[in-house]
C-alpha cells in the first residue's frame, strides 16, 4: 500500500520512525478503505516542498503536505510531506506530532481520491484522526513525556 521513496532519506527532522508511519498509513488505508491501492509517500524539507509548490501549485514558499493523483487503476496516487513544516506547525498548533500527521496524511490521501477542501473533507479528515488516533492519554504523553 505505501512505498517510502527509496532515493530520498528520511529527513532526520521528520519526528516518526517507519514504523510509525506504517501504522498510520495502515490506519487510513482501513479508515478510506484503499487497501488494494498503490501510494507513495515522499518526505521533503521546505526547500525541495517550495520548489514543488512553485512549480505545480504556482504558489510561493513550502506547504505541508502535496498530493498527486495517479494515473492508473491501481495507483491512487503520490503524496509529498515537508518535513520541516510538519515539525514547525505541530509546534505552533500545539498538536500532538503524531496526531498531526495524520491529519495531514488523510487530508492528502483525500484529495487523491477526489475530494476538494470544504466541510465534508474536514469531517472525514477528522473521522480518520479520531479513529487512528484511539488513545487520548498516548498522545497526552508524547505531548508531555515527563507526566
């Protein structure tokens, strides 16, 4: 279901392990119910995730997260997560990085299967944190790990 870009390394700014990143994808795929679709997930810093939005998008300056639709019947699609950008908003929304992630991942994954931003894309995205994302008192404490 998810193929990490081999040809790029992991930014070692990206909070999560594999592993981790597994275990969301596997979530989502369960929640959007793609688990016999192909996506790809690229991790950027900001200034490989501002080329791409320059180019593709015509705006300035890095975002998030990119998504790319496929083109056959199998692949839904690729995604492009920044980084650096994960990192900096978790820190200013306060939002636990985990949880973040995923809310990004779902919304990418989203726009790959046709949504477009509104009120039922925010819905769905926040159906999928909250069923990834069960264990309130775990993200309390990646938040917070000295309590």
């Amino acid at each position: 279901m998810l193929h990490l870009d081999q040809a790029v390394p992991v930014d070692p700014r990206f909070p999560l392990s594999g592993p981790e990143l597994m275990e969301i994808f596997e979530g989502l795929a369960d929640v959007f119910g793609l688990d016999d679709w192909e996506i790809s997930l690229r991790i950027v810093d900001d200034r490989e995730m501002a080329e791409l939005n320059q180019s593709f998008m015509g705006c300035l300056g890095p975002t998030n997260v990119l998504s790319f639709p496929g083109g056959d019947e199998s692949r839904l699609g690729d995604l492009v997560l920044s980084a650096e950008t994960l990192a900096r908003e978790s820190w200013l929304y306060n939002q636990d990085t985990h949880e973040y992630t995923v809310r990004l991942l779902a919304h990418g994954m989203l726009h790959l299967m046709g949504h477009d931003h509104g009120p039922e894309m925010e819905s769905l995205t926040e159906l999928a944190v909250s069923t990834v994302c069960l264990d309130p008192d775990e993200s309390l404490r990646r938040l917070f790990p000295s309590i």
